[in-house]
C-alpha cells in the first residue's frame, strides 16, 4: 500500500493455520487526491485490530495492485471490515481511486515458508 523502501523485502511468515486472508486486487483511476495519506493511516489503523497479522502488497507495471491481508480470526476480520474510517475510505475508493476491485476472503488451512540460509545472515554494512 505504501513505498517502505526501506524496510527489507519479505513476505509475511507463515502463520499457524487456521487464519484468514482477505485479497485485495485493484486497479486505479487517475485521481489519487489524499490516496497516499489514506492509505497511510489504514495501514496503521488495521494493525491495532485484534487478531491482524500482517499484509503483503505487490504492483504490477501494467496497474494491477494486489493486497493481501491476514487475520487470526474471523473477528478480527470482521472488526477490520466494519472499522468506521475504513468504511469511509471504502466509500471514498468507489468515488476516486479505483477504476475496479474485488475482494476475495479465504480460510487458510495450510500454510508454510522458507527462507535462503544466507538470506538469513544480516548485510554487512559498506
């Protein structure tokens, strides 16, 4: 959602099933008045939801952005879904920023990761 071209590159771990994933696949308009900012603050306003675990983001050079967001619970997901500024970001999304979206909620059942042995060691500074 938003350039943290700092921080390393890495998916969300791999969590113990059961949880949910809410997919998030978009493409924009050409309006993106205050869509950074907003994007910002759902940011840091899903990570004090009960339950949420992390987020993945991509973006195609053809446009297609995909988000991908994982919950503990259903709960979680819920709290997330009905928070009242995410709500209004929701409707504010229809009326300017996306040209079409969907949103696909799953429950995952299995879930593993790898990581690279030397990927694991840190960089040295140079």
């Amino acid at each position: 959602m938003s350039n943290h071209s700092e921080a390393p590159v890495a998916p969300v771990e791999a969590y113990e099933p059961p949880y949910y994933v809410a997919v998030f696949s978009t493409v924009r308009t050409p309006n993106q008045n205050d869509y950074s900012e907003t994007n910002a603050r759902m940011e840091d306003l899903v990570k004090d939801v009960p339950g949420f675990l992390g987020m993945d983001h991509a973006q195609t050079p053809g446009g297609l952005g995909i988000t991908v967001s994982y919950f503990r619970d259903a709960d979680a997901l819920t709290e997330w879904r009905t928070n009242v500024e995410h709500r209004a970001a929701q409707e504010r999304g229809r009326a300017d920023w996306y040209q079409s979206y969907t949103l696909h909620v799953a429950k995952a059942e299995r879930s593993h990761g790898f990581l690279r042995a030397e990927a694991r060691q840190s960089p040295t500074a140079g």
